[in-house]
C-alpha cells in the first residue's frame, strides 16, 4: 500500500532529479571533450 506521502515523495524526487539531468547535460555540452 503506497500512501499520499510517500507517492508525493517520490514524484518530488523524479522532479529534482530530471533538473539535476538536465544541469548536468547542459554544462557537459558546454564544456569541451578531451
């Protein structure tokens, strides 16, 4: 059984960590490769 909290949670936690993806993304393209 899931309860509100914890479905709230973990929707919160995808949330941060799609921006997280993203910022890393964004500042690996700006960054040049070895």
């Amino acid at each position: 059984m899931v309860t509100y909290n914890t479905a709230f949670e973990q929707r919160q936690y995808m949330a941060i960590s799609l921006k997280a993806a993203k910022f890393y993304l964004e500042k690996a393209a700006m960054m040049p490769l070895p």
